[in-house]
C-alpha cells in the first residue's frame, strides 16, 4: 500500500475515534447533583454514559474521588471499596448509613483506552446534622474590670451552618445580624450575669452553650440613712452596706482617726451589710463617721453624722376648715426628739411662682414649746393677721439643748376664697440625709423681717426647695 494513502486512512480513523471522544464527553445521562441527605440515609450519585452512543468496549475503569482523594477504582483489586460503599455496574455509586464524614465534592471518571482522554461528572453530599457549639472562653467563665471590653464567641458547626444568636437574662439580644463573637464594653456592673448564645440550622434541635461574665469593680457605697438622731444613754447603728468585687476591707473613722472599738461599740458584719453599734451613746459620740472600703480596684466613702440635734418637724394635714378664716390658718406639726424641744421657728411667707431669682419675703415667729412625755413633740398654731385670699407657704425648725434642726419640708396652704391649685399643694419634700450640717435659722426676732445673715440664710433655702419641686 502507498505510504501516504496510509497516513490519509489513518488520519480518517483518528477523526472519527476524537468526534466519538467528543460524543462521549457530552452523552452522560447522569447530570451533576447535590445531594442533602439526612444522617444514616442512603445516597446513590449517578455516573453512566449513553449506551446509544457507546457501546461499553470504550471505558476501562471507573474510579470515584472524594475531595480530590481517590475511593474507588474499579480497575485496581489492591483498592478495597471503603465500607458500606456499592460500585455499581452502569458506575453509580451508592452510600449507605452516611455520616457528617461523607460530606463533600465527588468525581466519577470514567477512563477510556488511548487516544480517548478520561471523562469526568461532578456531584456533592451535604450529610445534614444538628448544629454544635464551642464556647470561648472554653470554661464558660470571663471576668473583665468595669469598663473593659467584654469579648466572648461561639464557634458553630454543622450542615446547613448554623445561625448564632445570644441571650442574657432571658431576653434576646438585638443584633444587626447574627454573629459569633459579642463584643461590648462593660460599662454597667449589671451586665455581669448569663450569656447564652444558641446555634440553630433547622437540623433537629438548637444546641446552646452558657459563658457567665463576671464584672469585677470598686467598692460603691450606700446607707438608708445619713443623719441619725440621737441622745445620751440610747443605742445606736450606723449601716453601711457596700458592693465591691473583690472583697473590700472595711473601717470606720470619725474625723481622721479610727473609731476605737470596745465592748460599747462594736463593728458588726452581715453579708454586704458593715454596722457600727453603739450600744450607750454619749455626747462625745455626736459627730461624723467615715464608712471606707477600699479593694485592689480602688476605694470609696460615705458619711454618716450622729447628732442629739431634733428630726426636721412635719406638718400634719388637716380638713378642718373652721380652724382657719379669712386672714387666718391654723398649722399643726409634730417633731421626733429624744431631748425636750424649747422652741421653735416657724417661717412663712406670701406663695408666688418662682420666675427665675426671686427675692424671698419670709416672715419668722418664735413659738415656745409645751411639755411632752414621749420623744413625738406635737403643735398647733393660728397664724393671725393674714391677707385674705392668698396662698401661703411655711417651714418650721426646732431646737433642743443640742442645736436647730434641719428645716422641714415646705407647706402651702391658704386663706378661705383662695384659689389652691393640686400643684400648689404638693408638698416640696427634702431628704435630710442630703445635708451634713443642719442650718442655723435661729437669728432674727419674733415677727420681724429677716437680717441680712438670716436672708441669705433663707434664699439658699429657698432657691433648694424650689428647684427641687
């Protein structure tokens, strides 16, 4: 035969063996597929040609990759099929019982003799599992300093990937989108508590993992009361409850030395709770006491002053409208002392709102005590000589051998016809743990205007009650 019409027939027979290469690289009837499958079902991944345009003589293996990793090869008898794995005749490839282990990318390729290049079909298991979660920190515990930043996650797995969410104190925290790592600034010791974060993929049920934050700080300092009233002979407690994370040391001062303890005063400790009982006040016990508490994060202090001085009087309210006329009113207070009242200043003066600083136009009287029996000093008194119609308002303070108490809280009342609005008579009320020192509002004779120490006295009175109503 001639040279050249070899090579012609030749290069014939090549060409169509590569346009039936090519048939075959187009003629899977299996298409690629993602299968999503439930743990412990089976899956079957298809990988077969079209017999119409093959007859089978043209494959010599069949081998399957997972993640690039080779499995099956049905051509090598020294590579046993991993168990519970089936090779089909047509090259499909069966899994039974599949674990989160099965997950991932599988290649079928099926090799032809030479000059037929391998031909490949991608598929995929996703093996759906329940979610899991990893707590950081690991322990579950995180202390942070007041002020920090508090940085804790979840790391979530499973398939589909879950969706983290947190939880504190019962209630969801809102998020712009769900996250793993929760970051913030501990600026608040009550963040301190639970924090849950749970991981959901509508895989059976949520898993959850706890991390409790522990907010560590200075001491803070509180008392019910800050001025206690007294006298010799009585038994006394100044309370000082303090918070403090670590654990404070706690003293007691007066002025700048430690208060000295014996067996008529003692320091008590109950929980959070620091008490320093006196059991048989005297006069060189009135004074104030310095609470201290100090921690390796800092320090902190509060006062308590133990005075023989009266309690602020109150008025007491009464409907009686025969007791006051036109241009009179009748006022009733009682006042808690352990030492006998000797008297009492009673200030009052025409209502009018206040409209910036304006000047006080106090009028005091001077009233003399009765005899009480008890430590409850009750009285009455008609103011007379009012103008009619109009709205007035009083404070009363009271003094015993120890000194003028704090003032009372300010009462409105008025003359009949006057028109006394619900907001004109709401009581202006104080705290009188608020002042340290009582004010002396002893100057100036009985129905005579104030002097000028007792004016200035009374606008700093006044000006705090009325920016405090």
């Amino acid at each position: 035969m001639d040279y050249n019409l070899f090579l012609f027939i030749l290069v014939v027979i090549s060409s169509c063996c590569c346009v039936k290469c090519d048939n075959i690289i187009n003629d899977f009837l299996s298409v690629p597929t993602t299968v999503k499958a439930q743990e412990n079902n089976t899956v079957l991944l298809p990988c077969y040609l079209n017999t119409a345009s093959n007859d089978g003589n043209f494959i010599t293996a069949i081998r399957w990759y997972k993640d690039e990793n080779l499995v099956v090869d049905s051509a090598d008898e020294q590579l046993p099929l991993p168990e519970g794995h089936i090779l089909w005749e047509n090259g499909s490839l069966e899994i039974f019982r599949v674990t989160p282990n099965d997950t991932g990318i599988y290649i079928c390729e099926i090799v032809r003799p030479e000059p037929w290049s391998p031909v490949r079909q991608r598929h995929a298991i996703e093996v759906l599992h329940p979610p899991s979660v990893e707590p950081f920190p690991p322990t579950g515990f995180l202390q942070v300093k007041l002020g920090e930043e508090v940085r804790m996650s979840c790391k979530g797995s499973g398939v589909p990937y879950p969706i983290i969410t947190w939880y504190t104190k019962g209630e969801e925290i809102k998020l712009l989108n769900p996250r793993e790592l929760l970051k913030f600034t501990a600026s608040d010791r009550q963040m301190a508590g639970i924090y849950e974060c749970r991981a959901a993929n509508g895989v059976g049920e949520p898993a959850s993992a706890q991390i409790e934050l522990n907010i560590i700080y200075p001491p803070e300092l509180m008392t019910s009361r800050s001025w206690i009233h007294t006298a010799p002979g009585h038994r006394v407690q100044l309370e000082c409850k303090i918070s403090a994370d670590p654990q404070a040391t706690v003293t007691w001062t007066k002025g700048d030395m430690p208060v000295p303890l014996d067996s008529r005063v003692l320091s008590l400790v109950d929980g959070d709770k620091y008490t320093l009982l006196i059991k048989n006040v005297q006069k060189s016990d009135f004074g104030i006491y310095t609470c201290k508490a100090i921690n390796e994060l800092g320090q902190g202090e509060l006062q308590i002053q133990l005075s023989g001085v009266p309690n602020p009087g109150v008025f007491k309210k009464t409907d009686d409208k025969n007791i006051n006329s036109k241009d009179s009113y009748t006022l009733i207070w009682e006042v808690d002392s352990y030492t006998p009242i000797i008297e009492y200043n009673l200030w009052f003066q025409p209502y009018k709102p206040k409209t910036g600083l304006s000047k006080p136009n106090w009028t005091k009287l001077t009233i003399p005590t009765e005899h009480s029996s008890g430590p409850v000093y009750s009285k009455s008194y008609t103011i007379k000589g009012l103008k009619e119609k109009t709205v007035y308002e009083a404070l009363l303070v009271s003094r015993n051998r120890y000194g003028w108490s704090k003032p009372s809280p300010i009462l409105r009342f008025a003359t009949a016809g006057a028109d006394l609005k619900e907001e004109m008579i709401t009581p202006v009320q104080h705290h009188t743990e608020d002042n340290i020192i009582p004010l002396d509002l002893s100057s100036s004779s009985q129905n005579c205007k104030l002097g000028n120490v007792g004016f200035m006295v009374l606008v700093i009175v006044t000006m705090y009650y009325h920016f405090h109503c």
